[in-house]
C-alpha cells in the first residue's frame, strides 16, 4: 500500500483517521435505510476533501 505524505515547510505528515461506530444498546441501528444514507454521506464526504476510504465495514458484516 503506497501512502501519500503530505509536506509543509519543514515536516511531512501523513494523517489517517479510523472512525468507529458505537451505539449505545447492542441492536442494529445502521439497517435499511439509514445504512445507505450513511454509506452516501461519507461517499459525498470522502469525494469532496479527496479522501481514500481504505477499509469499509457495516453492521450488517457482524452478528450479535
């Protein structure tokens, strides 16, 4: 995997995020609807700051 560092004028950086989900009770909430919404903002997100979504997992890969 190639990382893209990113230069200021006496630094490189590279910043990556991982962002969790965490309700509060221990039942699906991000089903149906709300998961697609979901998944369409942070594709809207990730398009307009020019973000890589490395890894994407739903709910809907476990079972509790």
């Amino acid at each position: 995997m190639s990382s893209k560092y990113h230069s200021a004028s006496h630094a490189k950086y590279l910043i990556q995020y991982h962002i969790i989900w965490c309700p509060k009770f221990r039942f699906s909430v991000l089903t149906g609807d709300i998961e697609t919404k979901l998944k369409e903002i942070l594709q809207n997100i990730c398009v307009r700051y020019s973000i890589k979504a490395l890894v994407k997992v739903s709910e809907s890969s476990f079972t509790v």
